[in-house]
C-alpha cells in the first residue's frame, strides 16, 4: 500500500532549507515546543478522518514537521489554522494516492504470498531445515537443548547432572539456541558460508554479542558478504531483547510507523522533550521509509545512550541494492521516494550526527545521533 504518496506540490522548494523564497514575519517567532502541542490536536483530526489506518499516525508526524518547517515564517495566531490546513491537504494526498493505486491493482502481481497449495511444501522444507539444523548441532548441545526446551528440565537439575552451575548452564543453552538459528537459516535458505568467518559473524549476530562482533568487524562484513548480510535480517530480529536497546525489523510501511513510535519512546527516555521529539521521529520515518521503498527488508535499532553525553542513535541497515553515488544521494534537495521528500539530506539535517555507509549489491547502514541539549 503506498501509505505517504505525498505530492510534492503540496511541499515549498524551501523544506529545511529557509534560504530559498524566506520571508520572515513580523511579530514574536514561533518556537518548537508550540509546535509540539499540536500534536494531540492533530492527531484528533486525523484519527476522526482515518480511524485506525496504518497512516494515520505517519500523516500526523508529517503534518508536525511541515509546520515546524513554516514556523518562523507565519504569525503565531496563525499556528493551529496553518496546521490543520496543512493536515487536512496531507490526507487529501494520501487519499488519491490510494485511490490510484486501487485502481491500478489490476496491473500487478506480487509474487511474495505464497499459494495456498505450495504451503505444505514450505511447511515440508522448514521441517526438513529444523532437523538438519538439530543435526549439526553436538551430541551434549542436543541433550542440553531437549531436556530442557522439550522436557521442561530447568536449568538446576541440568547443572547438578553435569557438575556445573546454573548460571553456566543458562549461558551455554543461549548460546546453543543461537548457533541453532543460524543452522536452520542455512539449511532453508540452502547456503554454504564462502568463509571460515562468516559462520562466526553471524553466531556472533544471533546471540547479539555486541563485543565479538567488533572483534570479527561484523558490520563491514555484512556489507561485503551478500549471504551474511541477508541472513543478518532474521537473525536480528530474533536477537535478544536489551534494555537500552529497541530492535524493529522493516519491510512494509506499517513497520515505519512502528519504526517511528519506538524512536520516539527511546528518545523521550533519553531526556529528549517537544520539537526534538518529532525531529528524530521523522529521520526516522525516512530512512525506513528507504529501507521498505529499495531493499524491501532491513532493520532499524534505536539505542539509549546514558553517558557522559546522553541521547538517543538510531542504526538503520538493509542487505538491499546499496547507493551508486552516495554523494549525490545526500546533496540537499535529493530524494527518489516518496513522503515528504526529504530523504537522506533531511534526515542528515534533522540529526545531530550523521553517518551513511554504502556498498553497491550489498546493502546500506545509516546511523545518526541526537544529543541532548546542553543545559547552560
């Protein structure tokens, strides 16, 4: 569904960028956090039109950056009338995009559902991974993992068989289901590793053992390696939960939205308030939004960052097509999908810093950081 086929009519040459046809007015300017208050506002407005669309909270952070754009540019009574005109024009767009693509349903075929006929085959091939899997596992591995995920053994018992501690025996279980992910993803997908490393990269990934991946240079080997860096997407989104850590795997726009909200959580507990809120949702927005348009599937993980410097770092990765010319792709005013159009130059903007690796056919990596402000 194309969920934000915003028309670029409706965004001024000037998004983010107030150099171009800027007029100031007169009067007291408009800070962020009046712009911030809207929010629930428009969020009523929206929800009054859309229900519970997928869109819906998408069109009501759009609306926000597009008036947090015009904010030095009109008079502050006229705030609200401006945004929920503005609002209103964002749904009317997105309206007819849905309507022509309605109408153009007809035309296309999307391979990805599988036949009602073909499932006891995928059924038949997952069984078929799963015992492969099971079998490259080692004898005590097995025992281990069956006595306790089949026979509900817990993890005292186990250790006292084996002259252990539980503590031990919990870690070496982990460790075990991480190395059977990767197993089963390697028997389905029918892949043998081309190297000696790769097999330890994505154990590494699996267990989100955060330390050996920097000592196997994980992240530059998942660029380089074509099958790495698509097996990394599953496995991700399988790693375990951390605390100062959100995981969301991408690969529709409804994900976005989840994308969005988790970015938005995180920060707010990083001490992020008002307009830095939006902000950072709306990078967000755009570089999955990227991620679901160019490499169908990927993952956004967004970090707490509770240190000398607090804030909140958003990563966003994909085993996609990766970017010809990464100059040009971040030059002001670039962008190839649809939204708001501000693309990577905007999300650069909209953060504190900003990072993009690219390897073409192998996939991209974003990350960006937004730092909470100095008090003086």
């Amino acid at each position: 569904m194309q969920v934000l086929g915003l028309a670029s009519s409706l965004v001024d040459d000037t998004v983010l960028d107030g150099s171009r046809h800027h007029r100031r007015t007169s009067g007291t300017p408009v800070d962020g956090t009046a712009v911030a208050d809207l929010e629930p506002m428009l969020r009523r407005i929206v929800v009054a039109r859309l229900g519970d669309h997928p869109a819906a909270e998408d069109l009501v952070q759009e609306t926000l950056v597009r008036v947090l754009d015009a904010r030095d540019r009109i008079e502050p009574r006229m705030l609200e009338p401006y945004a929920i005109a503005t609002v209103r024009n964002v749904m009317a767009t997105m309206w007819r995009a849905e309507g022509r693509e309605e109408r153009n349903r007809h035309r296309a075929h999307d391979p990805g559902v599988p036949d009602p006929a073909d499932a006891h085959l995928l059924e038949e091939e997952e069984r078929l991974a799963l015992r492969t899997a099971v079998g490259r596992l080692d004898r005590d591995e097995r025992a281990a993992l069956v006595a306790h995920d089949v026979d509900g053994q817990d993890t005292r018992s186990l250790a006292e068989e084996a002259g252990s501690t539980a503590g031990a025996v919990a870690a070496r279980l982990s460790r075990t289901r991480a190395r059977l992910r990767v197993e089963y993803l390697l028997a389905l997908e029918q892949v043998e590793p081309p190297t000696e490393r790769c097999r330890s990269v994505l154990l590494a990934v699996s267990a989100a053992d955060r330390r050996r991946q920097r000592e196997l240079g994980a992240a530059q080997h998942l660029l380089e390696c074509e099958d790495c860096g698509r097996l990394s997407v599953p496995l991700l989104r399988r790693a375990p939960a951390r605390d100062d850590e959100t995981r969301v795997a991408i690969s529709a726009d409804p994900d976005i939205v989840t994308a969005r909200r988790a970015a938005r959580a995180v920060a707010a507990r990083a001490g992020l308030t008002g307009a830095d809120l939006t902000l950072v949702a709306t990078a967000v927005s755009e570089v999955a939004r990227n991620i679901v348009r160019f490499a169908v599937q990927g993952e956004v993980v967004i970090e707490l960052l509770d240190g000398p410097r607090p804030g909140v770092r958003i990563v966003a990765r994909d085993a996609g097509p990766g970017i010809a010319d990464l100059e040009q792709a971040q030059r002001d005013g670039y962008s190839t999908c649809a939204g708001l159009g501000l693309g990577l130059p905007g999300a650069r903007r909209l953060m504190d810093d900003f990072d993009i690796v690219s390897t073409p056919g192998q996939g991209t990596t974003v990350s960006m950081t937004k730092w909470i402000p100095r008090r003086t």
